[in-house]
C-alpha cells in the first residue's frame, strides 16, 4: 500500500511538473519574451477636418497596437500611429495599449483632444466617396465647393401606419448637400440591394433610364430630378439623387451626373 501511494504521489508529482513545463512553452510561444510590453510613450494627436491622428514612441517588441477614443477602439494594427475617422466634436481621451503576440501592456498616458465635427460613424460611409462629398459637416467638399448636412428621412418605401412605419428599415444613412444655389444632391446608404431596389420602386415610376459616366440613372420629368445608381460593387448600395436650378431637362441632369468626381 505504502509503495502504490509513492508511486501516485510520484505520478501527480511528473504531472504537475509536465503540467508547469507545458504551460511555460505555451507562454514563450505566445510572448517570445514571456512577459508584456512596456506602455506606450510620447503621444501626440493633430486635429483634423473630420478626422483625428495620433501617433506614439515605437515599443520595443511589441507587432500589434490599439488607439482607444473613451475606451473605444478605433484603432488596431502594427503601426504607431493611427486615425480617429468617427470621431465627434467635442473632448475625447485618448490611450493606447501595446501588444506582443497577444499579451498586452498597461495603457499609455491619455491625452485629451478637443475635436472639431465630423460624420461620426457616418464616416466610412461619406469617406466612399472622398473626391465628391465634405470630410465634415458646413465644410467645403472638394467639387464645387459642396456643403453636406446629416439627415433623418425615411424613403417613402419605409413609411407606414404603424409605429415602426411599414416595418422595415431599408435607408442607412443620407446627406442633403448643395452648391452656391445651382447644384442640388442628396446620398443615400442602404443596408441591401433589396432595400435599394425598394427605395427606386417607388421613387422611379414613370422615370426615364439613361446611362452616366459610372453607371445607371432614372429621370424624372415631373420634379426635374434625376437618381444615380453605381456600376462599381462597392458603391453599389449608394442612390444619388441630383437636382440643377438652371436645366431641369434629361440632357442636363446627365451632363452634371458625368462631372461628378467618383
């Protein structure tokens, strides 16, 4: 009996050494240094129209970073640097936190910034269309001069009698945009091809098809208005709608279609 008890004791004792050793390997090959690396130093953040940059001292060891805005990543990657592109205006903290093969620092010292207005989670949604809308509300866009507001106003296909309208929500984002009091445009974001299709089934009856520079289009003679749809997949959930105060004819709304920069 003494010798079989040993002979366990013995076993849990390899065991837990095995046990020790195992785990010892699994930290090394996580972390080549078995330890976390040092917090990030130095930060500094450069206030831009829409957007925010921060960049920080290299860590030594370290393949991977994360910029939090109010503990809110914003960033991840191997670079020490990175762009805030959602954020809003007003004062906003910002920390990072370094990584080594998954094991992570403590947190950098934060630094506040007080940030201008931007599209907030908009953003990436405007940014689609960088050469044609404003980085940031009541700014200049790059063509001419466009002026862009954030706007909350189902399609018609959304309206219903109930309390959650006709009980789908198809719109994900829009923007009314204007130019010096000739050009008229409103972008519009959808969640699905359906829900594209069933915003222009209703918007597009009696509409004449033509064709622009990038893609499809509808005229509707009875408002003087005409609606881009995009022949490039990535833009595919995006409906401009155009309008021009000096031609309200076909030829007219596809000649100011094909000088939109896209």
């Amino acid at each position: 009996m003494k010798r079989t008890a040993a002979v366990r004791w013995g076993a849990l004792a390899v065991a837990v050494v095995v046990a020790a050793a195992i785990g010892f390997v699994v930290v090394r090959m996580i972390s080549p240094t078995g330890r976390a690396p040092k917090a990030p130093t130095g930060l500094s953040a450069s206030v831009k129209v829409g957007h925010v940059d921060v960049a920080w001292q290299p860590v030594p060891g370290s393949d991977r970073y994360l910029l939090l805005r109010d503990d809110q990543v914003v960033y991840a990657g191997a670079e020490p640097r990175g762009t805030d592109a959602t954020v809003t205006k007003g004062k906003h903290v910002y920390r990072v936190q370094a990584q080594d093969h998954g094991v992570p620092s403590t947190m950098s010292q934060p630094i506040t910034v007080e940030a201008g207005e931007g599209w907030g989670e908009g953003a990436p949604l405007v940014n689609l269309l960088p050469k044609l809308l404003p980085a940031a509300p009541r700014t200049d866009g790059p063509w001419e001069k466009l002026h862009c507001n954030w706007q909350i106003r189902p399609g018609r296909n959304e309206l219903g009698p109930s309390e959650a309208g006709a009980g789908a929500v198809g719109m994900r984002y829009r923007l009314i945009c204007g130019s010096q009091m000739k050009w008229g445009l409103h972008s519009m974001w959808f969640y699905s091809k359906d829900a594209v299709d069933g915003y222009l089934s209703d918007v597009i009856s009696n509409a004449e098809a033509f064709r622009w520079n990038h893609g499809s289009g509808f005229y509707l003679a009875s408002r003087g208005e005409g609606y881009l749809k995009f022949d490039d997949p990535k833009l595919s959930l995006i409906v401009v709608g155009i309008t021009r105060q000096d031609s309200k004819t076909k030829a007219g709304l596809i000649e100011m279609a094909n000088q939109l920069p896209v």
